[in-house]
C-alpha cells in the first residue's frame, strides 16, 4: 500500500511535468503520426521527454510544413509511426544504437503498428533497405527492399509503406538504411512485453569522507530463488553512496524513492535517487540519513506525458537497514593502532620469510625438473642419433644387392628415392617432433623405395577427423616398425606380401598402427640379437618419452602369430 500511494503520486508529478507536442496533448495517442525529431533545449521540460512531432492522421503532408513544429526531423527518411488511437501511455526511452537513438513505443496486448516513410519516394526507393530484428537476437526480415508505395492519411505523393506489425510479448526494431549512404539510418522500436519490472543484481557502495576506517562498511541479501537484491545493510558514517544496478530493458527508464514510514505507516521522510536514467544504475545518497529502516522503492516510466503507466505490480522494493556505528573514540582508536602495530610487523615480517623460503624451494624443484628434462632429451637424441646409421645401413645394403645383382636401373631409381628421403630424415635431425603429415612423407617415400627391391603392397590409412598437418609426434617413431615388417615380415612374400599403416583417433587418444602378413618374428627370427637391434633402440626411446611427457603416456603393443604382426602405438590424451 505505501507503494502504491507513491507510485499515484509519482504519475500525477509526471504527467504536469512532461513537455507538449506539436498538435498533440493528453496521454492517449489518437489519431496522429508520430515523427521522430531532433531534441529541441527550450521544449525540454522534463528529463526523459520524448522529442517527436505530431501531425494528424488526415494531414500527413504536413510534416513537411513549416508551421506544423519548430523541431526538425532527426532523419530526411522521415520515418512516421501510427499507433491504436486508443493506446495509452506508450512512450519509452530512446533505444541508442551506435550514434543514432531510435524511437520506443510500448504497446499493449496485440495491438498493431504501422510504420511509413515520408522521405522514400518513387524517385529514392530502389536506395533504401529496412529489416526487422525480435528481440534484439533473431532477424525475421533481412535487409530486404521496401514493400510498396502507399499514398493514405491525406499525403499528396505516395511514400515508402515499410508495414504493420504486431508481435505480442516481444520486442521488435524496425530499422531503414539508404544503401548508397550508411549515415541515413534510421528505425524505431515496438515493445510488446507486459514485464517490465526492474531487476537489481547488484550494488555498489562509495567510502563516505567522514569513514574513520577509510573503508565502506555493507553489505546485501539476495533472495534464494532468483538471486535478486531484497536488502542494503550499512553503518551510519562509511558509505556514502549506494549504487544499485538494474537489469536493463531496453527503452525502458527506472524512477526510485527511499523512504522511512512511522509507526503509524505514515512517511516521515522521503527522498529520490540520483541520475535515474535508462543507463540501468540508480544512485542513492545514504550519507546523510539518519540510521533506521528505510524502503527503497524502483518502478518503470516513460517519457514525458506519455510514460509507462506506473503500477503497483511492475514495481519493487528493497530494505535499506542503516545501522549506527560502534561508540569507539578517536583516541581509543589511536592507541589500539600502537599497540598491534608491533605484532603487525612481526607477522609481516614472517609472512615475507615463509614466502621467500616457499619460492627458493619452487625454484629449486624447477631447476631439477628442467635438468632432468635435459638429460631425458639427450638421451632421447643419442637413440635418434643410433637409429639413423642403421636405417642408413640397411638402405644402402639393400642398394649394394641390387648392383651385386646387375640390376643397374633399380639400384638408380633405388638410390634416387634413397637421397630424397635421406634428405628429409636430416632435415628432421634436430626437431624431437614433426608433424604427422611429415611422418607419413617419410614412410610413404620408404615403402615407395622397398616396393622396387621386394614388389609387395602397401597401404597408409589416416580417419578423416584427423588433422595431420596439426598433430605433431615424435620424429621417426614409426619408421624403425615399418622397416620391421618389410624387412622381417613382407620380404620373401614379394607380390603377397602387404604392409599397412593406420592411423585413428580413439577418444582423445592417437593410434599409430602397423600391420604385415608376414611369419611373424619367432619364425622369421626377426627378435634375434642381429636384427632387432632397431626395436630395442626404439622400445628404449618409448621408456625415455614416458619419462617426457608423465601426463600423456606412450603405450607399445606388438602382436605376432603365424598370419603376421601388429604394432600398435598408443599416444594417450595426443588430441
């Protein structure tokens, strides 16, 4: 009930307050037009006035008559709005876009708006654009060419006919461009929604000069369900300022009051906020009141004569408890100082040696992480380092049986493909990982060059939601495998034999797999002393990269038989 007294009383002050109308008074909308003009000093008479001209419903021509208003159109697009003659209280804050401030009109239930433009005409039409935009997020008209020409409301040369609409319980902009130039732009915004209550979400308060603490002393309660502000605590003498923040509606300004009833419920005191605007933050001086308990009231209006009607149900209120402070003197306060400020040094002091010491024991975990990461990655390059003369060796062995065997034309193409990929495994010496791409270069050139000696049959598989350019392995982890299963698996088979190599992504986990129809290694004999000299130097890099990288572990699995051999290398958490 105390809100509801208030709110009567705030509507009566806003509606002699508001400034008039060319042609137009009273808070019905009638039958007029309305056209948005630029803000006139000496018309202003009440701070969220609604600059705009009316001319009426018979007479549109007349907008561009010199007698009609003393304001100017705030675009030569001319943009004019018809509302239900009978709509009440329609006017909202200007809705800002860029640098251009669009028009806002609140309109009840489902009535319609018609939207025309007075500056597009048969000349000009094929240079405007408009579009139509729901709440402020779906674009149900892209920037699309105006509809029609029209010629109603007594105009003397048909005008651009932009439309009618009517979307219950959301908001629309309506907006128009010229194409040819940017800067004439202009629109305007219907706001169908019946819930325009405000909602504070938080609060701000400023140090008052007088704090003795030099701090602000308050604090808020927010309801459980929906987590807005219900009460403001403070202590008389620390806060000068609260700001309380509102959720924004776009066109939509918020009043407030603060108030201290009686035992009787009658007010004894009532103040306003400061700076109530459409910014979405209202501003209340708490400094000088008294302590006591005091109701913060914010409700919705308008513009001018034509605000929002203020009811009781868009409205809200918060309790505002300002408490008085502790009876401690200044010279209390003093000599409490003096006292603690030895035991503050102490603990000052003890905080920056356990702080000092904490930091001397990180930095030195850090450098011993870092030397063993070295030694790992010297270890690792030594086995790189190994790898790469027994590839070689194996290479040229096989380019040496090719001449022993006369077969000059294979050992040269041999040889050809031999320096190619030599060429790339040096170029990859000082890099502990390359990209899987690269990878996959260097196996498909070697396969390409073993297929001449042995003519078996090869396959590289990658699943198509990996990106190998982007995934980056350790360098040569897959070629002493390959070599394996060529060597010891596909060799003696020639045309029977097939090596494949796939590559799949597993959850987050990369799989490198190796496959050959081969004898498998038991009875070929490839884990002899001789011939895996490769694998081992390979298994004991894998130990080295688990050391490496802790988090992401490397998993070897070899699986041999009588149909062949698969080697799977797991990279766990890769991708």
């Amino acid at each position: 009930m105390k809100i509801n007294i208030f709110l009567i009383i705030f509507c009566f002050v806003s509606l002699n307050l508001s400034a008039q109308f060319e042609g137009h008074h009273g808070t019905q909308f009638g039958n007029y037009i309305y056209f948005d003009a630029l803000p006139d000093q000496h018309n202003v008479l009440f701070k969220n006035n609604i600059h705009g001209i009316y001319v009426p419903d018979d007479a549109v021509f007349r907008i561009f008559s010199k007698d009609v208003s003393d304001q100017k159109l705030a675009s030569p697009i001319a943009l004019g709005v018809k509302l239900n003659p009978n709509e009440m209280f329609y006017g909202m804050m200007p809705v800002q876009s860029f640098n251009r401030s669009f028009p806002a009109f609140h309109i009840k239930g489902t009535s319609s708006a018609v939207v025309i433009a007075m500056g597009i005409n048969k000349n000009n039409i094929g240079d405007y654009r408009y579009r139509v935009v729901l709440n402020d997020s779906v674009e149900i008209v892209h920037w699309s060419n105006i509809p029609r020409l029209d010629q109603q409301y007594g105009a003397k040369q048909p005008y651009g006919f932009i439309g009618n609409f009517s979307y219950p319980g959301k908001q629309t902009l309506v907006e128009v461009i010229n194409i040819k130039n940017y800067n004439l732009r202009t629109g305007v915004v219907f706001d169908w929604r019946s819930n325009l209550k405000p909602f504070p979400f938080g609060v701000i308060a400023s140090v008052s000069k007088n704090s003795p603490s030099g701090s602000a002393d308050f604090s808020a309660k927010r309801d459980s369900a929906t987590q807005r502000i219900t009460e403001i605590s403070c202590v008389k003498g620390t806060v000068g300022t609260i700001n309380v923040h509102l959720r924004q509606h776009p066109g939509v300004a918020y009043g407030s009051s603060i108030d201290r009833f009686g035992t009787d419920g009658k007010p004894i005191y009532r103040g306003f906020g400061l700076d109530e605007d459409a910014s979405g933050e209202i501003k209340f001086d708490v400094d000088t009141l008294p302590p006591g308990n005091y109701t913060i009231s914010i409700f919705p209006f308008g513009g001018g004569n034509n605000g929002i009607m203020v009811s009781a149900d868009q409205a809200i209120s918060i309790d505002l408890i300002i408490t008085a402070p502790k009876s401690t003197s200044i010279l209390e306060k003093k000599t409490s100082y003096k006292q603690l400020l030895p035991y503050l040094t102490g603990a000052a002091l003890s905080i920056a040696l356990l702080f000092w010491l904490y930091r001397r024991q990180v930095n030195i975990r850090l450098t011993r992480s870092v030397q063993a990461r070295q030694n790992v990655n010297l270890k690792i390059r030594a086995i790189r380092a190994q790898l790469n003369p027994h590839f070689m060796f194996n290479a040229l062995t096989s380019i040496q049986n090719l001449v022993n065997k006369n077969d000059m034309e294979s050992a040269n193409h041999y040889l050809s493909r031999f320096a190619s990929l030599t060429r790339k495994v040096l170029n990859t010496g000082e890099k502990e990982l390359i990209s899987l791409e690269d990878e996959l270069k260097i196996l498909d050139d070697y396969l390409q060059m073993e297929q001449l000696r042995f003519g078996f049959q090869y396959h590289i598989h990658t699943d198509a939601d990996i990106n190998v350019a982007n995934i980056e392995i350790p360098a040569m982890l897959l070629q002493p495998f390959v070599e394996n299963a060529v060597k010891h698996g596909v060799a003696d088979l020639r045309d029977r034999g097939e090596v494949k190599v796939t590559i799949r992504k597993e959850n987050n986990n990369l799989n490198l797999i190796i496959t050959d129809n081969g004898m498998g290694f038991i009875q070929t004999g490839a884990m002899s002393n001789s011939n895996s000299f490769g694998l081992k130097l390979s298994e004991e890099r894998i130990e080295l990269l688990n050391q490496l990288y802790t988090g992401q572990p490397f998993k070897l699995n070899i699986k041999t038989g009588d149909t062949g051999t698969t080697v799977t290398i797991t990279l766990t958490d890769w991708i």
